[in-house]
C-alpha cells in the first residue's frame, strides 16, 4: 500500500509540472485480437481469455486450466503500419490467480527523413533525403484475481512498460498500471470497467537534437522540444453484455458501452471535463465452431475540408472466427472511418488453448 501511494503523490507531482498530452501512447488503445477488433471493442465485459489484458485484464479468470498463447498481425491503413501481439496467459494454482505476459509493436517503415532536405543556403537537394522506421513497444505484466474469493467479481491490473523510437531522432521510455473489474450477475449479464493509465502513465523522451534540426540562411527549424516529460492521462472504458440463446446451436452475444477520456476530444459529447463516445458490438456463435462479428466504435463529429461543415463519422467492423478444440483463428476487418477516410485494416489472430487441446 506504501508503494502504491509513492507512485501516486509521484504521478500527482509530474502531473502537475510537465505537459500532459490527449493522443499519448494510443498504440495501447488500438486493443488485440480479431474478435475485439471486428466487434468494435465491444468486448470489455465479454473477453476471457489471453487478450483480455488489452480490453480488460479481470477478464483472465476465464483462464481456467493450463495455458494460452495467442499471437496476431494486423495491417493498418492498407498496409502502411504494421501491428503486432503476442501473449501468454496461465493460472497460478497456489493463488487462485491468473498471470499474463503479452508484448505489443506498432511500427512505420520507410518515413521520409526531409530534415537535410535543404541546406545551410536554402538550396534543395533531393540526393539528402534518407529513410526511417518509427516504431512504438509496449510488454505488459498482468494479474487477475476474485477478490474475497467472491467468483462473481474479477478484477485485474497491467503493469506497463513502454518504449517508442522514431528513428535517430528521439526515444522514449514510459511506465504506467491499469486496473479493471467484471461483475457476473445472477440475471446473466455482464459488467466490466477498465481505468487505463489509471496513475496516469509517464514517458522519459531523448531528442538528438543535431539529427531533428536544420538552419537554413541562419534560422534554425524543427528545434527539439523543450518538454522531456510527457504525462498520459486515465481514460475509462464500461461495457455490459449478456448472451441470448436463440436455438440448441445458435447463440447471440451483444455488448455496448462507453469510452470515457478525460479531456476536450472530438467525441460526439464533449466537455471541457470529459469526452464520451458510444461504442457497440455482437457477436453469433454457431455450435462453438463458427462466429460472426459486426461492430461499431469511434464516433466523432468532424470538418468536412471541402464544404467546412461538421458530420458525424464513424468506424464499423466485422470479421470470422473458427475454432476446432483448442485453436481458433479470427479475421477482422475495418474502415478507418466512414464519413472522413475511407482506409481498411485487416486483423489475424490466432489463440491456443491447451485446456481444450488436452480435452
């Protein structure tokens, strides 16, 4: 308890004196896993299994026995970043817990490094311009855990370890926990929430400043920043979901919630306090073999650049899945969002399940 509220006057006091930024580290809010990705993150209150710490990580009770391992490959903005996850999930007997470990990369090849582009006279070279690759790390510590031994509620924590390169230009370090809960209802229904950043997360950032900046007839452009510090604030996510039997081999699992960031974004409500956008999802489940997906998420009221006029935009998403004993594969597939770009990403993932191997 003593080291906890240490990280907390220390979060407070760095808080307080560096800049604080909305976008922060949004690589970790992107999620993992086909299936929550193709139901529009609508997954909070329903993921139990090795990609819960990236949705929820009390959902890891619903690992049960042995082990999982789930890895997966996504292509954004047709194909123009790469993003990738790999993790591992088992119980821990002696507690009654369950521990995870999962590692996650978002990266961009081939940038164009303009910065030489034009010389100390203001004649422009072409021959100057070189390439670079900026990439974003996250490793993940996870614990899940009934607390009081009560099985309706679950709750978890991630401990997160960032770092993010751009080239030779800067690096960065960071550091940040978050917490979540799942509540099972006698009524069937589902409830989770996740606080993420809930200390609020820090990154150390290391700028070569002779590689980001050039002076052109005397004028220095690109300086380095002057902050160093960069603060991510929490943001709180809630879903509830329940599953509906529609026949002996048919089953429908609907969930919605809210994403909550505390701070001014473009969300459909806004406020100088806290912004929030809807989010929603389903999912049909054919025999325990074959699933379906549809969702939506990232509701924003944006400017139309040619017109100026504001619209509601949007991103949906769909995706398969199929599981034969202990392996399942999911497909997923979104629009970066309809009414702005029109951009596709497509998600793989697959999960191992050595409890159900064994069966």
């Amino acid at each position: 308890m003593r080291k906890l509220l240490y990280i907390l006057i220390f979060a407070s006091v760095c808080t307080q004196a560096q800049i604080i930024r909305k976008y922060s580290n949004e690589f970790l809010n992107i999620g993992a896993g086909a299936r929550g990705l193709a139901m529009g993150g609508a997954v909070l209150s329903s993921q139990d299994d090795v990609y819960a710490p990236m949705w929820n990580p009390a959902g890891l009770m619903g690992v049960e026995r042995d082990w999982q391992g789930a890895a997966m490959h996504a292509e954004y903005f047709e194909s123009i970043a790469k993003y990738d996850y790999i993790a591992y999930a088992k119980p821990l007997d002696s507690k009654g817990g369950v521990f995870a470990v999962s590692v996650v990369r978002l990266g961009i090849d081939n940038i164009l490094n303009t910065t030489q582009l034009i010389d100390s006279e203001g004649n422009i070279d072409y021959d100057k311009i070189t390439k670079f690759s900026q990439a974003d790390y996250a490793a993940l510590v996870s614990y899940a855990f009934h607390p009081g031994g009560n099985h309706k509620l679950s709750a978890g924590v991630n401990a997160k370890l960032v770092y993010r390169n751009v080239g030779k230009f800067a690096s960065g370090f960071g550091f940040g926990f978050d917490v979540g809960a799942l509540y099972h209802a006698d009524s069937g229904w589902k409830f989770g929430g996740m606080l993420r950043d809930a200390t609020t997360t820090v990154n150390f950032w290391n700028v070569d400043q002779a590689e980001l900046s050039t002076i052109v007839n005397g004028e220095e452009f690109n300086p380095a920043p002057t902050d160093k510090m960069e603060i991510t604030m929490p943001k709180l996510n809630v879903g509830a979901s329940k599953n509906f039997e529609v026949s002996q081999n048919i089953s429908i699992l609907p969930e919605a919630g809210l994403n909550i960031d505390f701070a001014k974004t473009a969300a459909l409500v806004s406020t100088d306090f806290a912004s929030i956008t809807p989010y929603a999802g389903a999912e049909m489940n054919y025999n325990d073999l074959v699933f379906v997906r549809l969702g939506v998420n990232r509701f924003q009221s944006i400017t139309d650049i040619e017109d100026l006029k504001r619209k509601v935009s949007f991103q949906p998403s769909a995706g398969i899945g199929i599981k034969y004993r202990g392996l399942t594969l999911d497909y997923a597939i979104t629009n970066s969002g309809i009414g702005g770009s029109n951009f596709f990403s497509n998600f793989f993932s697959l999960k191992f399940d050595m409890g159900e191997f064994r069966n």
